[in-house]
C-alpha cells in the first residue's frame, strides 16, 4: 500500500460527496406544461384579491363610502388582500423555479384559509360562507400545480421566549375584538347585513393571532411574526386616522411596534434561527 494511492482515493471520495450533494439540492425547472399550471393557478388564485386590492385603493384615494374607510384599510380591504395573495404568491414564485417553496409560505397560506371558514362557520351572514369556496379552491390548485409542496411535517418546535409573549399579548387584545365583531355581524341589518364588514374584520386579527402564535412555535416561520406587527401598526394608524376608539388604536399600533422591535432582537440573539 503506497501514500499516493490512498490520497488518490479520498480525493476521488471528496469529488462525489460534492456531486452528490449538489445533486439533492438543485432542482430542474419545471417544464412548460407544469408553468402553464402554475400560471394559471397563480392568476386564478391572485385574481380577485388583486381586482379588490385595487378597487380599495380607489376608493381610499376618492373618499368614497368615507366612513368605512378604516374597513376599506384594514378587514374589509388592504390587510386582508395581502394576506390573501401573500401565501398564494410566494408558493407560485417558488414552484414556478422548481425550488419547494418555504415552510413560512405555506403557514400563512393555511392559516388565511383556515381562518376565514373558522370565521364563516361562527358568522355565516354577509357572504363570507360563499367568498371561502373560491378561496379554498384556487388554493388547492396552486398547491397541486407546484412540483413541490410547503414542508408542513417533521418541524421542530422550539418555544421562543422573546417572541411567545408577543403571541399571547396579540391573543388577548384581539380575540375579545374578533369575538365582538363576530356578534356584530350576526346581528347586523340592512346594509352590513349583506356585506361582511364586521366578519372579515374578526378574520383579520385572527389570522393576525395565528400567524404569532405559529412564529413563537416553529424557528422556520419565525418571520410570520412581522405580519402580525406590520398588520397592527397599520391597523393602528388606520383606526387613529378613521376615528376609531383611540386608545384601542394606540394599543394595536404599540402592539406592532413591539412585535417589530421583538424580531429585530429575536435576529440578532439568533440570525440563522429567527431568518
């Protein structure tokens, strides 16, 4: 046995560790017949929030229906069009390359869905109930049209003590409001009795509540915490400036400022853990 051929063979070891495991990690594009579906699904699902989104931002801009510009801001409109498209758009952007798209993507996907039935199922007037069949069924084609789903099994669950307290500060300032808004709607007449203003408003902050929730759990969807802050401090703003109860607008907007300022610690306690 000679030196020479001993290093010889852990060199040709090294080379075909190295293409191996290159090989698990790069991901063909898909081809032009699965980015058809994917395109489709994409617009199919992107569609209507899109067409509301704008249609919203119109009417903020003109003063139409002025006062329920708060609603046209946050429940009714421009929080709840983002988080619509925002699950359904990053799946798509992943699946269109080839790559799995992340954890975080598909949580906030499920928990807008999951959400708006829960929300349908105690409100069931103003036409939610009709709204999630297109919802839930545009999902499900974008999530069959990728070649490869979110990773929802084997995660690790890793309690966070900067950011848990932040979940269930978000769950005890909205879950009374959500359950206020749910009564509201139920009771509701004439025009709020065929518009689920106040139902989408619950929605909203209970999508909000999960997606902390699931940031305190989970270390791959950490991030889903800046939703929830960056949802708040809107919602503050727009309360403050639509004339809603001003010191419940002050507390939602300290709320999203504190769950901003939280994840900013959470990244430089831990970068790889909290990205």
């Amino acid at each position: 046995m000679r030196p020479g051929h001993r290093a010889a063979d852990g060199r040709d070891m090294t080379s075909l560790q190295s293409t191996s495991s290159l090989s698990t990690t790069t991901q063909a594009a898909p081809s032009s017949v699965r980015r058809t579906g994917i395109a489709v699904a994409g617009v199919l699902a992107g569609l209507v929030p899109t067409v509301f989104g704008l249609n919203l931002t119109r009417m903020l801009l003109t003063g139409e229906l002025a006062d329920h510009q708060f609603h046209q801001l946050t429940g009714q409109g421009l929080i709840l069009c983002a988080l619509w498209i925002g699950g359904p758009l990053a799946i798509v952007r992943a699946g269109w390359t080839g790559r799995r798209p992340s954890t975080a993507a598909g949580l906030l996907h499920l928990s807008f869905a999951l959400g708006g039935l829960v929300t349908a199922f105690f409100a069931p007037g103003g036409g939610l109930p009709l709204l999630m069949a297109p919802i839930v069924l545009t999902g499900l084609l974008v999530w069959a049209a990728v070649p490869l789903r979110p990773r929802l099994t084997g995660l690790v669950r890793q309690v966070d003590p900067v950011l848990t307290p932040i979940a269930l500060l978000a769950a005890a300032f909205y879950t009374p409001y959500a359950v206020a808004q749910v009564g509201l709607q139920n009771v509701a007449t004439g025009h709020h009795a065929q518009n689920p203003h106040f139902s989408d408003m619950a929605w909203t902050v209970v999508v909000l509540v999960v997606l902390a929730a699931l940031g305190a759990v989970l270390p791959v969807a950490r991030g889903l915490v800046a939703v929830t802050g960056a949802g708040s401090v809107v919602i503050g703003v727009g309360g403050l400036a639509f004339g809603e109860g001003t010191a419940w607008s002050l507390t939602a907007l300290a709320l999203g400022a504190v769950a901003l300022g939280a994840l900013v610690v959470r990244r430089r306690l831990d970068p790889v853990a909290a990205s």
